[in-house]
C-alpha cells in the first residue's frame, strides 16, 4: 500500500503539548491584561486593573485552555494513524 505512518504517539510529544497549552494560555491571559492595561484604559487605578484581570481570567482563561489543549492534542497525534485512533 502506500506510505506507512508509526501507530504510535511519542510520550515526547504529549508532555511537550501539554507543557506547550499552559504556556499558551498565560501568554493569552497576559496579553488581555497587559492590552486593557496599556491599550484600552490607561490611567485608571489598579483596584479596576484588579477586577478585570479576575473578570479576564474567570471568561478568557476556560476557551483559551480549550482550544491550546485541542491544538496540542492534534499536534501530539500528528504522526498516529487513523486506523489507530480508530481502534
């Protein structure tokens, strides 16, 4: 048959994935913070910097972790076949 794709997933991999989706989610995190920090409302006193981060962090930081773990995850099994992952 055509070409043959190793069955199976690098352990590597999957630590690096998951080491790769935390760190992308405190670089989204900080990015929100530091551009509404910076960006949007300059100036204002750090008791609103204080309610938006926890309001950043309580709607920001669930999606982003979702998807940096889907990404992660299809970048890990990249090298799996289908035929595995369908056993």
């Amino acid at each position: 048959m055509g070409t043959q794709v190793n069955p199976r997933i690098s352990g590597g991999r999957v630590v690096i994935a998951a080491v790769a989706s935390e760190v992308a989610v405190m670089a989204v995190l900080m990015v929100v913070v530091l551009g509404y920090r910076f960006v949007i409302a300059p100036g204002h006193p750090a008791s609103e910097y204080t309610t938006f981060n926890d309001a950043a962090g309580y709607y920001v930081a669930p999606p982003a972790a979702g998807l940096a773990a889907l990404f992660g995850a299809f970048w890990a099994c990249r090298t799996a076949s289908a035929r595995f992952a369908l056993n």
